[in-house]
C-alpha cells in the first residue's frame, strides 16, 4: 500500500485531527495546510504556498488537497536557517 492509499483510506476512516502513519518503522504525522499553519505559527496561508511552489517544500497531493509530513517540514525548516544564516 502507497503512503497515499493509506492517508486517503485512513481519512475516509477517521475525521482526526492528525493522521498517523507508520514507515520504516517509525512514526510520521501528516498534516493538511490549516494544520501545518496552526502548528507552525510563521506560516501563513500565502507564505505556505509561496514555500512549496519557490522553496521546494515537499508535500503530496490526494485529489485536490495537499499534505505535508511532518518529518519533511522539520527538515526543511532546518535546511532553511542553515542557508540563510
């Protein structure tokens, strides 16, 4: 199963806020934009997308939603203040 068929089949599953998903073995949160905005105050709606379409934030898409790891946002955040400080 795809990380993609899990999220979609878990969503029609669950109305949660987070969804949990388990690869290699550890445990990785995926957040919609809304959540990725409330979870991490320095995003706002336009700077979130202005990020994935200048900065190359990763996220997948289900239809016509998009989702973030959590892992990947981390690590993104990182690789950002090591470039800009």
């Amino acid at each position: 199963m795809t990380l993609e068929e899990l999220v979609l089949c878990v969503l029609n599953k669950s109305n949660s806020e987070t969804v949990n998903i388990e690869q290699n073995s550890s445990n990785d949160q995926v957040y919609t934009i809304e959540q990725v905005i409330d979870k991490y105050s320095f995003f706002t709606r336009y700077s979130l997308n202005k990020a994935i379409q200048e900065e190359n934030l990763p996220y997948f898409k289900i239809g016509n939603k998009k989702y973030f790891k959590k892992s990947e946002i981390e690590n993104w955040i990182t690789n950002q203040k090591d470039y800009r400080c």
